[in-house]
C-alpha cells in the first residue's frame, strides 16, 4: 500500500511539473532579453512568432530571387544588451513561412 501511495504521490509530481513548464513556454515576458530573443526565435516558423509576439505591426514585403521576402516588424520588444533600455523596431524577415532574419535597430526600417 506504501509504495502505491509514493507511485501516486510521484505521478500527480510530474504531471504538476509537466504543466507547470508547459505553462511557462507559452509565457514570454516582453521586452526579451536581446541573446534569448535570438534563442527563441530562431530557425522558428510565421505561426510560432505570431504565437509569441501576436500581429506585428507592421508587415513590409520586398521581391528577390528567392521569392517574396515578408518583413514584420514589432516595437520595443528586445532589449539592448544588459541594459533597461529597448529597441525601437525588431523586424524579422520571413521566407517560405520560416524566419531568415533577425534584426533589431533604433533607426526606422523605412
């Protein structure tokens, strides 16, 4: 009965746990820190950035060779280095549903 009672005991642990970190993956504390941002967006697909940024507010699209290139672009989102300050504009360039591009800049993308 004891050890029934720790292998319950156990379960209802990492199923706790289990949420508890699901729930914080789904969280992302704005502004990000500048070297997590990279971390988290990376190599990321349109629906993850949209899942963790919402609509951005802006979407800029230019022509090359590979196709339409979309540029979203957010405001004060990342931080600058260790400091309190942001950013003003984050873009992050977008091909084929998948992100090519991470910037981040004080200058208007215009």
């Amino acid at each position: 009965m004891n050890k029934f009672l720790n292998t319950i005991a156990l379960s209802a642990f990492l199923a706790i746990s289990a949420i508890n970190i699901a729930y914080s993956e789904d969280e992302l504390k704005i502004p990000i820190a500048e070297f997590e941002f990279v971390k988290i967006f990376s190599g990321k697909d349109a629906d993850f950035v949209r899942s963790k940024l919402g609509e951005p507010e802006e979407i800029m699209k230019r022509e090359n060779e590979s196709g339409t290139v979309e540029f979203w672009i957010y405001k004060d989102i990342v931080q600058v280095g260790g400091s309190d300050k942001t950013y003003k504009y984050t873009q992050i360039g977008i091909i084929n549903n998948y992100i090519e591009t991470l910037g981040n800049t004080n200058r208007s993308p215009r």
